[in-house]
C-alpha cells in the first residue's frame, strides 16, 4: 500500500509513523515539518478543562486520545531516545471574580453531569497549589487526569519514529492533488515532480481546501483561526507555575503551560482574520494584562518569543476524518484547537481508514459526509 501524506502537522506525523509502522509504503510531503500550527500550539491536553456544552461527541474523542497518551508517548520516546516534555499531573482552572466563579460553578456542575472527575477549590486551596496566584483568586476546579505536551519536542519526535518505521519526507511543497479517471493517485510537488499514491492523505491544517486538484466540494471549508501566543522564562531553583493553570478574568480566558526547562507559554488570543499570521500590540496587551491578573509575577519574568499560527477550524470546530467523496483521498484536518490533544486517536483512526477501511467507532462523529447536504 503506497500512501501520500500532505502536511507534516502532529496529526499528519503520528499517522504516517502508525501507517508505517503497519507496513505501508508512506511518504510526507511538506518542506517544513512540524511547523504552522504544531510550532506555536501550546500543547494542553484538557480534555476536561476545555470542556463546551454541545460538544459531547468531540470529549468523548478527546478523552479517548488524552488516555492514549501515556502509552504513546513511552513508546515514541523508547523508540526515538527523545523527551516530548509530557506531563499528566492535571490542569488547575482559576476565577478572577465572582462572575468567573459562577462560570467555574456551571462548567463543574455540567463535567459532573457526564461523570467527569473534577475537584472544586476554594481560593485558598487554588493558592497553596500555586502559590503565585494572585490573594484575589477566588477559588477553581482542578482536573486530575488532564496534562500537556510539548509540540516542539513531539513533532521532532514523531518524524523520527515515522522515519525509523520506514517513511520518506520530501520537504517539497504539495502544489495540487493528483486525480486520473475521477480518484486521487497521487500528489504533484511544487518543483513539478510527481507521487505516485494508492491513497493520500490531506492533513495540510488551515491550508486544506487550498490544495489545487480537488474537486469543488470535496474538502468542507476550513478555515484559518489566529492564535496570538507568548512565551516567557523563569529563572531560578523554584519553579515559577508548577503546573498548567488556566484562568477566567472578566470572562476572558487566559493559560499558562509550564515546561521543565522553565519556558512558560502564555496563550491564546482566537481571531478569525484569514491567513493573516501578525502579531500584534494588542494581542499581547490582553495575554498580559490577563496573565498578570491571575499572576502578578508574571511581568518580572524574561521575555522569550512571540508567534501566531493558524488553527484549521471547520464548519463545526471539530475534526474531519474520514474517506472523502472523492475516491482514494482521505481527510484528516480541521482539528481547529485539538491537533496536539487529538494527535493519537486521529492517528488510530486515519490509519484505520487507510489500511483497513473503517472508521473506528470513536471517529465515527467524524467523518467527511456529516457536512453533505440532506444530512
């Protein structure tokens, strides 16, 4: 089985090493991998923080990918000798005021509906968990099993098991889809070389419906959604923020992802502006201004980096995975906030597609045909 992946993101990685480590012929096609929305992605795993009313089916999968990880990382890192950064010693959640308090009460009431464990927490309480919270704090819930990643390391990481599997990256540019007697076969590279494929792939993040060759259609919009982050450094014996602690201020939302070499990343603004990719004066101002309500420490801290990437956000905010109507193109985009967090269960799934030609019933929410009129 000759499989062309396009696009190097951690979905396009981890499905290319799972495809490969089940003996088909793969190879990746991006000329920068693990860059776009992996390099400025934060990387919690909150499957139970992020938790939004209407998306049952999307937790559900999340869950699913965030109790994958433990097991996939130690396999990835054994196989490649490369740290991933993973931590699973839970997500703190934080009010600013007593309107964020209530919003924290409802999320905690709706996570406990659906049998989720989360733990309530007085202000105090949230304070001896991180001591530098601000002494306005008024209280949070803390989810046990949520955790993070660190993209940067993960993708690296995932390249070099998809390699040692037997993968081929060719850091080309896909420039359009190949499509002969109706069915995809192959990609032709921007250099004008072809890849010869039985099935491709097309996991090219917020750039999927702008890949030449597909017909009208056939990929449901996906489009670009920015996302301002900053990142900072602690210096010091004592860490800084010991664990992932996201924040309510006014009704904003604001996190903070510790790393063990003392990197904070402070994100995320969410602003639909096409492909536009520039950070700006104002984004920063509310990361900051949000952070430091939560953390007034946080402006003593060094300033590291600044970036702004594209989430893929489809119709629904929720991924495509799945056959398209065209035959021998597969879909594995729009994961739109979870890429990282849906990275090993979207990897099971398209490897499923791919090599067995079925969905596993977790993915079934989400396939390609949910966005065909009449359904």
């Amino acid at each position: 089985m000759e499989i062309a992946v396009i696009g190097a993101g951690v979905v396009g990685l981890a499905t290319a090493w799972r495809a490969a480590a089940r003996g088909a012929r793969v190879t990746l096609v991006d000329p920068r991998p693990g860059s776009g929305a992996t390099s400025v992605a934060a990387g919690m795993l909150a499957p139970v923080g992020e938790l939004a009313y209407g998306e049952e089916d999307l937790l559900r999968l999340g869950l699913a990918s965030r109790d994958r990880y433990p097991g996939f990382v130690a396999e990835l890192e054994e196989l490649t000798g490369r740290a991933t950064g993973f931590r699973s010693d839970g997500i703190l959640q934080v009010a600013f005021d007593a309107d964020d308090l209530r919003a924290l009460a409802d999320l905690r009431r709706f996570q406990e509906s659906l049998g989720l464990p989360a733990e309530a927490l007085t202000g105090r309480e949230a304070r001896r968990l991180e001591p530098m919270l601000a002494p306005g704090v008024r209280g949070g819930l803390l989810a046990p099993g949520d955790g993070s990643i660190d993209p940067r390391r993960l993708a690296p990481a995932l390249l070099a098991a998809a390699e040692k599997a037997g993968a081929v990256l060719v850091r080309e540019r896909a420039a359009a889809v190949l499509v002969e007697r109706d069915t995809a076969v192959g990609v032709r590279l921007e250099g004008g070389g072809e890849i010869r494929a039985d099935q491709v792939l097309l996991a090219a993040g917020a750039w999927s419906g702008d890949v030449a060759g597909v017909p009208d259609g056939v990929v449901p919009p996906v489009r670009p959604v920015k996302g301002q982050v900053l990142r900072l450094r602690a210096r010091g014996p004592v860490p800084f923020l010991g664990r992932t602690t996201r924040g309510l201020v006014r009704g904003s939302p604001v996190y903070l992802v510790p790393r063990a070499d003392g990197e904070i990343v402070v994100g995320a603004t969410q602003e639909e502006l096409g492909f536009d990719t520039r950070v700006t004066a104002g984004g920063l101002w509310e990361l900051l201004r949000d952070a430091r309500e939560l953390l007034p420490g946080v402006t003593e801290l060094e300033f590291a980096e600044v970036t702004a990437g594209l989430r893929p956000g489809s119709p629904d905010n929720a991924p495509v995975m799945g056959r398209s109507a065209l035959p021998g193109l597969v879909l594995g985009t729009g994961h739109f906030r979870n890429g990282v967090l849906l990275a090993p269960v979207s990897a099971d799934v398209l490897a499923s597609v791919l090599l067995d030609g079925e969905v596993p019933g977790v993915g079934r929410p989400f396939t390609p045909d949910r966005f065909e009129v009449g359904r």
